[in-house]
C-alpha cells in the first residue's frame, strides 16, 4: 500500500533533494522516499541501547578472564561426533604404547 504525503520543504533543501535525483538518474518522489528510509535508517541506528561504561567494564572482565583459560583442543569437539575413520586424540600412539 502506498501513502501520499504532502510535505512542504524549504526551498534550499527541495534544490538539494532534486540535485540528488538528478545526480543519480532518480525522481524526485524516489529520491525523497531513499532519503526518508535512509535518514530513518540512521536515526534508528541513533536511537539504540548501548552500552555504559559500568557493562562496558563488566564485559571487559568477563573477556579478559576467558582470555586467561588454557587451550582446551576438547572443548570445541562438544557436540561433534566422529567418523568411523577418525581416530581419538592419540589413538594410534596410545595403542603403539600400550603394545609395548
């Protein structure tokens, strides 16, 4: 559905508006509708939570205290499963050892 809006702009920024069609091959109805969802767009953007500086230094502690845990080659295979190829992490040394 489409909405018709009269809207009255100043005569300066209705000059830039149709520069801006005209720079890109555009109507002047195009050109407004790009400029509104855009300008929305940033606005919007503008207008999202972020964080303060007591969560910023919260997530910075969480991070730098996961930094600090040691390499663990098994954690990221949770929730995977082998092929019947793969062999467990020093499978064939641990038999190798094993039988002597």
């Amino acid at each position: 559905m489409s909405w018709n809006v009269q809207v009255e702009l100043e005569p300066l920024l209705l000059e830039r508006v149709r520069r801006f069609a005209g720079s890109r091959g555009w109507s002047l109805e195009h050109a407004l509708g790009q400029l509104v969802e855009r300008g929305l767009l940033a606005a919007e953007a503008e207008a999202m939570p972020r964080f303060d500086q007591g969560d910023a230094a919260v997530l910075q502690e969480a991070i730098n205290a996961m930094e600090q845990i040691a390499d663990d080659p098994g954690f990221s295979l949770i929730g995977r499963t082998r092929t019947p190829r793969e062999e467990p992490q020093g499978g064939a040394a641990a038999r190798q050892l094993a039988a002597g």
